[in-house]
C-alpha cells in the first residue's frame, strides 16, 4: 500500500492531508498524483466517489508557484455546486502552502468575483459559461495558466457545454498541463482529448475495484398513486440515518417534501430552481446533518460529497442511465455501506433495463414490505424522528479549528502588500512565516489568516505594532 508520504509532496501539503483524515490514497490519487507532478497530460476514466478531486487538487496545490499573481490553474466543472466544493478542497489541501483558490459560477455577482479576481489568485474552479464570460470581459487573465483540469467531462457534455469548453481552451496558453476526467469515455471524449492533449497517459480505474463501495441495489414496482404511501413504510422499515430521495422535475420535488413535512419528517430540497445561495444553505445543513431527508432533482447529484448518506431512493426512475450511477455515487463512500432503492411504475421497464444493461447486472426485486415488518420498526422509526440528529464535522474541521481570521482596517489604498503583513506578523516572538495562511488585500481592508492557534497572540501584539509605519485597527473576522 502506497502511503502519501512516498508521493514526494512538500511537507506542509503533507500536513493538511493528514489533517483531512486521508490516510492512504485511493487507487485514483496512487495512480494519477505521480504522474501529475510529472507534468504530464491525464485522461482519466474514474467513477464519482472515487477521490479523484484529490487526485488533481493535491498536485496543482504542489505545483503552483505562491510568488506568482495571475492565476496558474483552472478547473472546470459542470455545475456550481461541484465547483465550490473542489474550491473548498483546493483551499484545505493548500492551506499551509497559502493556497488560494476562487470558484467562478453563474447565479452570483459578477462584480463581487470581478473584485474577488484583484486578488492574487492560484487556482481558479468554475462552470464553463462564467469562466467564458470573465476571459472575455477581461476581469480573468489566463496568460500565465499552466494547468487545466477538466472534472467530469461526461457530464459537461451531457449539460451542452461542449462548445464553451472548447472556446475557453482555444484561449489557455498552448504550453500547458491538461487532465480530463470522465465517468465514462465516449467517442466525443476521446476526440476533445486526442485534439486538445499531446501524448495523454490514459489511467482507467477498473470498475470492479471502484465498486468495491459496499452498494446494495434493489427495486420495487409500485404504481404511481401508491408510491407516496410505499415511501412511507420503505423509510420506517430502513429507517435511515441519511437519505437522498431523487425526483425527476422540481415540482416533484416540492410537492414531495411538503408531503413528507406533514407527515414529520425532518426533510429539504434542493433543485435548479432555488436561487444559488439558497441551494448551499440546505447542501451545508445537510452536511452537516441538521435533517435526515434530502429530497433532489439531479443537479444535485453531482457535487454532494458527504460521506454518511446510508440511502438513495430513485422515487422517479431516471430517464438517462448515466444518472442512476452518479445519484448511487452518493452512497457508500469513503468506503462505508450504502443501499440503492428504485421504485419504478409498472410501465418503465425499458428504462429500468437500459439501466441495468449500463450497469452490468440486473438489480434484484426487494423484500416485500410486510405489514408486520412496518409495525415491528415504527417505535424505532419515531424514535429516531424526534431525535436530532448527530451533526457531523466537515471534512475541515479539524484543519479550520486552529486559524483565525483577522481584520485589517487598510489595503491597497494604503499601499499594503502581502510582504508587509507577513514581514511584521512574522517578527512576533512565538510567531513564524509557517503560521500566516490566506491572506486576502481589497482596498480598504485586509484579512489575514493566522494558523496553528497564533490567533489571540497576533491579534493581541498587532493592536499596538504598526505595520509599514501604520496602527491599524486589528479584531477578529465575522464568517
């Protein structure tokens, strides 16, 4: 077994793995992290779930060069949703190395990322339309761009982004580091990789091997104006911990969760129609595991990356076979245990068999959900309603527990550089370069990042120490 260590990364990458909780890496990281410091251009055929975001996260936080202000590295992604939550694992892996990376989406205000564009950037992660509109408005400098991820290509072509990604790829520099990954490798695929990558080394992660997450798949025929009473005894007899139930249409949705709340589940939705702010509070809740049941249209499929969702329920059955495997993708990672329930109307067998034919075996027909079986675990079932539930730790947390976020009540306009902070911060007695994380420099104000617990020292030494012959007003940041 390979071990991070042996991967030749820079000590403080190391550190933040650590602090992650990744202890060895998956096959995807074993295979693709070596040859991503080579340099070399990726095609890579690896499933959702698999741990290939750190698979391209951790070399290119190895990678970019910190002097360096014009962004270096960019990752596209199909949906908003995903690109935040790579930012967020570029800026965890990165911490220590001062890393920052910035997620461009649509739905939010270009200004602000106009703005947020000032700042030395990294590593920029995006959806193709915004990351398009920003190179061609100016506000995004690709010149100095070594490096272009491309997650989840299959899906980038399913949501007709073809031609964006092209366009902004005719715009990178030619002399750079290209790795695609894709759940699958169509022929459109193959053909973007052969004409946009020299000499691709092509690493496909065996499926076998991937669905070693423990999944168990069943499916149940259910007719139409019966499923909303099946759904019923299917959850008091799983009774789940955590569960996504997957609907078709939004409306579907909305009608469903309002069922559900009648009836006192602890239940949310998400689905493309909810304003984008909106759609990361229920994803962070979720997360965190303020309720037990949320119900999703299939953009929120990709991008859901928490590891103790026991169950997936397929209430539609999803009219695109890919779909069944990335909704599924959201159970049993990181190695637990999972459970796929399909309920499909008696008149949806085609799609149900193109499902397993993609597959590659027929799903089985569950148990029957007996009266007596519903009755011996509804005490459990209300048990379990009324408990809260346990809130779970983001993947950070541990990392983030040690930094705190200090205000600066001056920047650009008082002519502040990064060096400043770093030269004055760094002369404090207990205080090293090694403990200054991210720091940020708008015009009128600063935040830096202080690891390792110097927080309240910094904080205290600076309200009385003058940073380039200034006092500035110093007090910890709101989130």
């Amino acid at each position: 077994m390979v071990h991070f260590k042996e991967l030749k990364l820079d000590e403080k990458i190391l550190r933040a793995i650590e602090q992650l909780g990744y202890t060895e890496p998956t096959e995807v990281q074993q295979k693709v992290i070596p040859v991503a410091l080579q340099k070399q251009d990726i095609l890579v055929k690896s499933k959702t779930g698999s741990g290939k975001t750190a698979s391209f996260a951790t070399p290119l936080c190895e990678l970019v060069d910190w002097e360096e202000n014009k962004p270096q590295a960019l990752v596209l992604t199909p949906t908003r949703e995903l690109a935040v939550q790579v930012q967020e694992d570029i800026t965890n892996i990165g911490r220590y190395k001062r890393i920052k990376g910035l997620a461009l989406y649509g739905k939010s205000p270009f200004a602000r990322q106009k703005l947020a564009l000032k700042q030395k950037t990294h590593i920029i992660v995006g959806t193709p339309g915004r990351v398009l509109d920003h190179i061609e408005k100016g506000t995004l400098d690709v010149s100095k761009i070594e490096y272009l991820v491309i997650d989840e290509a299959d899906e980038m072509l399913n949501m007709g982004f073809l031609e964006q990604v092209e366009s902004i790829i005719k715009l990178l520099p030619k002399e750079r580091t290209t790795m695609l990954f894709s759940a699958t490798l169509s022929d459109v695929i193959k053909k973007l990789s052969s004409k946009y990558m020299k000499q691709a080394v092509s690493i496909e992660i065996d499926a076998a091997e991937e669905n070693a997450p423990d999944i168990e798949h069943v499916k149940y025929v259910v007719r139409e104006e019966l499923k909303f009473s099946f759904l019923e005894k299917l959850t008091i007899i799983e009774n789940p911990d955590s569960c996504i139930i997957f609907c078709r249409t939004k409306d579907r949705v909305e009608q469903l969760v309002d069922m559900l709340d009648e009836k006192g589940y602890t239940a949310d939705k998400i689905h493309g129609g909810m304003m984008q702010e909106d759609r990361f509070e229920v994803m962070d809740d979720f997360r965190r595991g303020d309720f037990r049941y949320l119900i999703a249209t299939d953009v929120a499929a990709r991008g859901i990356d928490i590891e103790d969702i026991t169950h997936v329920v397929h209430y539609d059955v999803p009219l695109e076979k890919e779909s069944y495997v990335h909704r599924t993708g959201r159970t049993g990672r990181a190695g637990r245990s999972g459970k796929s329930i399909m309920l499909a109307t008696p008149h949806e067998d085609k799609f149900v068999k193109e499902i397993e034919d993609y597959i590659g075996f027929e799903i089985p027909t569950g148990a029957e959900l007996s009266a007596e079986a519903v009755a011996k675990n509804r005490a459990a079932f209300d048990l379990k309603m009324q408990e809260q539930p346990e809130v779970k730790e983001s993947k950070g947390a541990q990392l983030n527990a040690n930094i705190t976020k200090l205000y600066f009540n001056g920047g650009k306009k008082k002519k502040l550089r990064a060096v400043d902070f770093v030269g004055t911060l760094a002369k404090i007695e207990g205080v090293s370069a090694d403990d200054i994380g991210i720091i940020t420099i708008q015009d009128n104000v600063t935040y830096v990042e202080i690891l390792n617990g110097k927080g309240p020292l910094v904080l205290k030494t600076m309200r009385n120490t003058t940073i380039k012959g200034k006092l500035l007003k110093v007090h910890i940041a709101h989130k």
